[in-house]
C-alpha cells in the first residue's frame, strides 16, 4: 500500500512538474503596451516610433468602447467610432535566444493589422476574428537591448461591419519561448474515436518541428492527466527528424473507465506530451480535451455520447456590453451562467470565430458549440440594411475584399486553434450567404420585380416553397449567375475544413434553403440549418430524405421549438439572441443594442429568462410579466373580457415588464410563464380566473386586468405542490442597495466583480418604474471598467463614472490589478444615503 501511496505521489509530482514547463513555454504578454490614435492611415514608413509620450495600456484592448457614441456615426456598428491605432510594446529578449525559437500569438485584432519587431516587417492579417503568430527569433536583439513590437491597426472604415465590432488588440497576446527542438503553436490534435464504459482510444496527432541544423534523435511521450491531476494514461516513441524540417506522430493510448465530456458533467483531461532530446527535457505542450462522442443522423437528430440530445441554443455576438469586444472571461461567465440558468445548452458564434477563452469556458461549463466561420464569401452584404451591398461608399468596405487571398489561412488558423474544444460539435462554414447572390432569391418565385431585388411578396416568411425540386432546379440552371458560384465555393471551403478535421460536420446557416438544396449549396455540406424558414422543414426533409436538416437561426418562440419537438432530426435552435449586442441598428438614434430575448446588454435578466425557462427546464415553473393593452397587440374581448390577439402577430414573442406599476384604472395585459397547464390569476387575494395551455399558442396565459395597486398573484400546481410568482406594487424610491458578486478578487489584473445598484421603496420592495442618476466613488488598487444600466438607448460614456439608472437599476464592473488590498466602492444618488461596498483583492 506505502509503494502504491509512493507511486501516485511521484506521478502528481512528475504532472506537477511538467505544468510548471510548460508553463515556461508562454508568457502572458498582455502588459506594459504603449498606444496611440493617429489622424493618417497610411502605414508607417519608419518603424518603429517614438512612443514616450503615448498612453500605457494593459491588453486586450478596444479603443472603441472608451469612447463617445456619436449620431454621425454608423448604427450598423453601434454608433462608436473606429479610427487608426499603432501599439508597441518593449522588451528584453529571452535568454539564450541562439538556441530558441520565439513566438508572438495574437488571439484576435480587429482589423487590418501589421506586425513589426525591431522595424522588420513580421506580416500582416487583415480579419479581425483569426487568430495569428509569427517567429520573432531572427529579429530579436542580441546586443542586450530591448526589442520594440510594433502593431498597426487601420479601422478607418468602421462601418465594416453588420454590428459592433471593436477596434485594437482585443484578445489575448503571448510570447512563446521554445527549444528549436519543439511542438509548434497548435501543433496537436486529440481526438477519441473509440468510446465504451471500459475505456477510451484516445489519438494524439502531435506535429514536431526541428529548427536546429543538424538532424535530432528523441523521445516523444504523452500523459493523459484526469480533472484531479493524475496520469491515467502513458505512452513514449523514439523518433528522428531532419534539420529545418517538421513532421506529425500519432501516439494513440487508452484511458480506463473514462470520465465523459457532456452537458451534465463537462469531464476535462490534458495530454502532456514531452519532447526529450540527449536526456533532457526541450518541450513540454499541454493541450485540454474531452473525451465524448458526438453523431448526426437524418430524421434522428443529434446524439452526445449515444444520448439523442436537443441543442437549446442561442446565437450572440462577441461584445460584452459596456467592455466592448475586449471581454473579460470573468464577464463572459456570469452572462454564460445567465444563459445556462435559463435552460441554453448551446451557443452559436455568429457569425465570426470568438476568443479562445470563451471557448474555454465553453469547455469548463459544459455548452456546446457551433463554430461559426463568415458572414460573408464572394460578395458583400450591406452594412446598412443587410441582403446583398446597396451602398458603395468607402465607409463599409470589408472583408470581402480579403477573402480570395486570406479565407482559406484565416479559417485554418482557427480550426487548428479551436479543434481539441469539445465543446465545439459543428463548423458552420457561414451565415446566410444566399442573400449576396442575387440570383438566388429570384429562383424562389417570391421575388419578382427584376427592377427591385429587395421587393418580395410578404408571405415568403411564412410560406411552403412554390415549387417542386425539379421546377426549382430547373429556373436555378436558368437564372442568371455572376463571376462565382456559390456552391463551389461553399465546396472549397468545405475541402479546407475537411483537410484539418473530419470528426465535426460542417453545417451553414441558409435563409433561402430551397435554392441551396438544388443548387449544390445545400450539398457541399454535411447537413443543413434553417434560418428564420419553419415552412420549408417539411418540404426539405420529404424531398432531400437523406440530408439532415435543423434550425440554425430562429426568433426561439414557442412555435420555434415545436419545430425541433415535432420533428424527428430537427435537433436545434439557436435563438436570435440570447444577450443583447451593440449594432445592427441603422438610422435608429439613441437605439444602439438589442435583440436579446434573455439578458440585456448589460447582462441583466429580462422576462424572456423566465419564458424559455419555463420552456427548455424540466421544472416547476411560473412567473409573471406584464403590458400596457395598448402596447402589447392585444384588446379585450368586450363581452368575455378575455384577452383577443388583434393578429397573429401578436404572438411573436417580445420583452414584458416584471412589475405591477401603472396608472389606476389603466387596462394592464397580464403574461403568466408557465409549464403547467392551467394557471389562475390573483389580485389582492381575490381570483380573476384560470387559463389553460390549450388556450395558449405560444405558452403564455393572458388577462386583462385594470390596474389597481396591491399583490398580483399567479398560482398553478396540484395539491402539496403548489407554486406561486408574485408582484408587488412598489411605492416611491427612498433608497438604493448596492451589491456584488464577488467580494474576493484575485490580484491577477483579470479578475473582474459586477456591482448592481437597485432603487428600492421603503419597504425594500425594487422599484422599476423610477430612475435616478447614480455616481461612483473607488479607493484601493482596482481598474475601473465603466458603467451601463442595459438600457438599448443608453447612450451615455461606458468608461464613465456616473450615469442615469433604467428601470431602477445599473451595473459596474471593476477589474483587479496585481497589487493586492481592500477595495472601497461607494455608489452616491442625491437624497439617498450613500452605499458602500469593501472588495478584497489578494
């Protein structure tokens, strides 16, 4: 037993050891940056600059963000500017450079970027969401001097975009430092083909590179280490690999009785392969995987370790609000806990490859993950208005212009940085491409007018296709076609995927799927999601049996999801949105953001975090909202008085209000969320009657009630199980709380804490119908992150101090630093008593 004890102990040794080397492979480089905005976008000639008199800044960084909305400005894009940024960073060169070889990894920049050290030009890479790196050891500083990395960033055209896109170096930045014997920057790939309760195969691809000039002799080996640190799993190669050359192994092992990655319990382990040349250690590489199993079958759907699984998801943008596209992880958490507490599953990253560490969390949290590529191929959308480019100004140009020369490079640097996530199930090659082909939308029979390419007849939404396959394939071949073809493009971008990973299906998200299907779109991949097109599921699956068809974008009403319920193969949703985002709001001043159905951009909850509960939880459910009749597409029936949708459009889910705060007398239209069949209604103890689900086509139970103040009560649930929501009639404001959900920061200068200031009556009831002007007051080593109340029309300075409430309540999100302390927030309202909170940062 004493051996046994002593054999773990040197294996969590040995694990702890080879972290810690690991480790050594890469530097956070993230800090101690100089940045400037400059008036002229024409690179540099001399490189690099004098930077003494540029601000200091700590990566990632969004310029944007820091600065004022301006109506000026484009909405596509949230109203914020974009501009000019030159970055540089100083710094002393690793030790013993003659034997290294020194790596820079850029996880994103947006956009237009060009990468210099020491004045060399190191490249350039035009997306703003690939990452990208270079090999810096041939320009590093021998003499002992400092280097300078330089990094132009030309966002000029910030109206590039169909939503914000944030403007800087927004992601994570590192410095890799390896033997010239080494595993290079995504140089492994861990796949698990064979899965039992028993054990698991796990193949590990694990490319070697040999910088050096001679030829070399080593030994490759691999540990599988489990969540608890211990090696369950080891095997070791000898290899030779020739100078200046590199070379992909395979080392395949088995892991006993494996912990499976899913939903439920998302299991991690980390293969640490270890190169040993002349007895000594020169590379230790750790790449995080998941052993789970994933299979897609037509008329069956999706199945995650043998287990049919329905994707509850959501699409969302990469910003985070008041942080702009520079988010920090821990800001990403609470919004994902947000999301996972209302039942969501999955994500969709719409419609651009996101950071790694969302996909980390992703990861560590157990959502799935649809790795969306582009949002655009061949041609260009309009920034403005969506639908093919209908403006030729300067202004909004952008990345179709790249795509021929860097497409195939951008998506391969994200595929070979993003494959061993298991959390990412499905590549989506791109996002309702058709629309950039005009052509296609006239093959339809939906659009007619060849003088106006946006008129269509207004039933195409709702609408069956007109037509057989073989009529539409037939006016397809007939139409005429521009300088690409859509499917083949679609087809090389498939084949680039392909190339570097076959154990995840491509998918794309199409908007006019019966075109795609007889066009050889629909074909150049595995299987097919629907965007906003119920009405041709039925014409799909009966007419193209063997291809799997889903939703890969929805509104995500109750009408959505039956589409997934009710038909065998139909496994997805992904709602359009689940967190509010800047942009995609053209000529809408002050509107900025919206369209989440669950969080508001600030990452608050909003009624639509109750009705999908209610609808994707196995759970007890009921809570309530409510509308003034005028507003809310309803009236009321003046014989029954029960509530009459004036058209079916009125069953479209929108946001109610989680209050009972009117004008007396004013006719209020109650929503009950429930998964219960029947729910009855109470004011002030006295019953206003019941509804059934069957009365419901879209889960929600209706009264019309004049206002008067009190308890508003909703019950359901049988005998001993009862369940209740309740509003409250809150008077005037009298006082404020402020809150946090963190007390204890790390003092790592990531760490982040979210301060919630709430109006509140005199009672303590929150109050939502009255706003204030709140300001804040911090001592201690803390960053100040900025201020926002989620509020779509919010247009005050996110990196200020102060702003005005929305519905009683705002939210401020401060960041630790590396020096640790007690940190003092005071939140001050005029005529209320200050607010005070003490943080610890250690």
């Amino acid at each position: 037993m004493l051996k046994k004890i002593g054999l773990v102990l040197t294996c969590l040794l040995v694990v702890n050891a080879s972290f810690a080397n690991a480790a050594d492979r890469e530097i956070d480089f993230n800090f101690d940056w100089k940045f400037t905005l400059v008036e002229d976008t024409a690179v540099p000639s001399t490189i690099p600059l004098q930077d003494s008199k540029w601000r200091d800044v700590r990566l990632p960084h969004d310029w944007s963000v820091e600065l004022d909305f301006d109506q000026s400005l484009e909405g596509a894009t949230g109203y914020l500017p974009g501009g000019v940024g030159i970055y540089q960073k100083h710094f002393f060169s690793p030790k013993n450079t003659q034997d290294k070889t020194t790596y820079v990894l850029f996880d994103g920049v947006y956009n237009n970027a060009t990468f210099w050290l020491n004045g060399k030009l190191l490249g350039e890479n035009p997306y703003g969401y690939s990452p990208v790196y270079f090999d810096l050891s041939t320009h590093l500083k021998k003499d002992g001097s400092q280097n300078i990395l330089t990094v132009h960033v030309d966002h000029s055209r910030h109206g590039d975009s169909r939503w914000y896109t944030g403007s800087g170096i927004n992601r994570n930045v590192k410095l890799v430092t390896v033997d010239k014997l080494h595993i290079p920057i995504w140089g492994t790939f861990v796949t698990t083909p064979e899965i039992t309760q028993e054990q698991a195969k796990v193949d590990v691809q694990i490319e070697v590179k040999n910088d050096t000039t001679k030829k070399r002799s080593f030994v490759l080996s691999t540990d599988i280490v489990d969540g608890q640190g211990r090696v369950v799993a080891t095997t070791e190669d000898k290899h030779r690999l020739k100078s200046q050359s590199q070379k992909t192994y395979t080392q395949t092992l088995k892991v006993l009785s494996p912990k499976l990655w899913d939903i439920q319990q998302p299991n991690m382990y980390k293969a640490v392969s270890t190169l040993v040349y002349d007895d000594k250690t020169v590379d230790e590489y750790i790449t995080p995987f998941g052993i789970r199993s994933i299979e897609f079958i037509p008329k069956k759907g999706f199945f995650l370790n043998g287990k049919s699984t329905l994707m509850k998801g959501v699409s969302l943008h990469h910003d985070g609000g008041l942080v702009g596209a520079a988010v920090p992880k821990g800001v990403w958490k609470r919004r994902l806990e947000g999301l996972q507490a209302a039942g969501v599953n999955a994500i969709r990253t719409a419609h651009n490859p996101f950071s790694q560490e969302f996909l980390d969390l992703c990861d560590e949290m157990g959502i799935l993950v649809q790795n969306e590529f582009f949002d655009e191929f061949d041609y260009a959308k309009d920034k403005r208005l969506n639908y093919h480019d209908r403006h030729t100004d300067n202004l909004t140009r952008g990345y179709v212009e790249k795509f021929q020369q860097w497409g195939k490079s951008d998506l391969e640097r994200t595929m070979l940085r993003d494959r061993n996530h298991p959390s990412v199930v499905q590549w989506s090659i791109g996002n309702e491409i058709e629309w950039t082909y005009v052509h296609y939308r006239y093959v339809t029979g939906f659009w007619t007018d060849p003088n106006d390419a946006t008129k269509v007849d207004g039933s195409f939404w709702g609408a069956a296709p007109k037509f057989t396959p073989e009529e539409m394939k037939k006016r397809y071949d007939e139409s005429p076609k521009g300088e690409y073809i859509l499917a083949d493009t679609a087809k090389r971008i498939n084949s680039w995927v392909k190339a570097l990973d076959t154990t995840r299906p491509t998918t794309a998200n199409l908007i006019l799927p019966q075109v795609s299907h007889v066009s050889g779109y629909a074909d150049a991949v595995d299987h097919v999601g629907y965007s906003y097109r119920n009405s041709v599921i039925p014409w799909g699956q009966t007419h193209f049996p063997d291809k799997l068809i889903t939703i890969n974008e929805n509104p995500g009403t109750w009408d959505d999801w039956k589409q997934v319920l009710n038909h065998p193969g139909v496994f997805s949703q992904f709602m359009w949105t689940g967190i509010d985002y800047i942009g995609e709001y053209h000529n809408k001043w002050p509107e900025k953001s919206g369209w989440g159905d669950i969080l508001d951009l600030a990452g608050f909850e909003v009624q639509g975090w109750n009705y999908f509960k209610s609808v994707f939880i196995n759970k007890p459910h009921i809570s309530l909202g409510t509308l003034p009749l005028e507003k809310s597409g309803f009236e009321v029936d003046k014989l029954s008085g029960l509530a009459v949708a004036k058209n079916n459009g009125s069953y479209r889910w929108r946001d109610s209000n989680m209050h009972w705060n009117y004008k007396k007398g004013e006719p209020v239209l109650v929503e009950v969320t429930s998964n219960h069949s029947i729910v009855e209604l109470f004011l002030n103890g006295e019953s206003l009657g019941s509804r059934s689900m069957s009365e419901s086509p879209d889960r929600l139970f209706r009264w019309v009630v004049p206002y008067n103040s009190g308890i508003l009560t909703a019950r359901a649930g049988f005998e001993g199980q009862e369940i209740e929501a309740k509003f409250e009639t809150a008077g005037n404001a009298t006082g404020f709380s402020l809150t946090t959900d963190k007390t204890n920061l790390k003092a790592d200068a990531y760490d982040v804490a979210h301060l919630v200031v709430q109006l509140h009556d005199q009672d303590g009831r929150i109050v939502k119908t009255q706003n204030a002007h709140v300001s804040f007051e911090v001592q201690g080593n803390v960053k100040w992150l900025g201020v926002d109340n989620g509020a779509s029309a919010n247009i005050q300075n996110f990196q200020s101090n102060h702003l005005d409430t929305a519905k009683g309540r705002a939210l401020a999100i401060v960041q630790s630093t590396k020096q640790a302390g007690v940190i003092k927030v005071t939140a001050k309202i005029k005529g209320f008593e200050d607010q005070t909170l003490i943080l610890s940062s250690y």
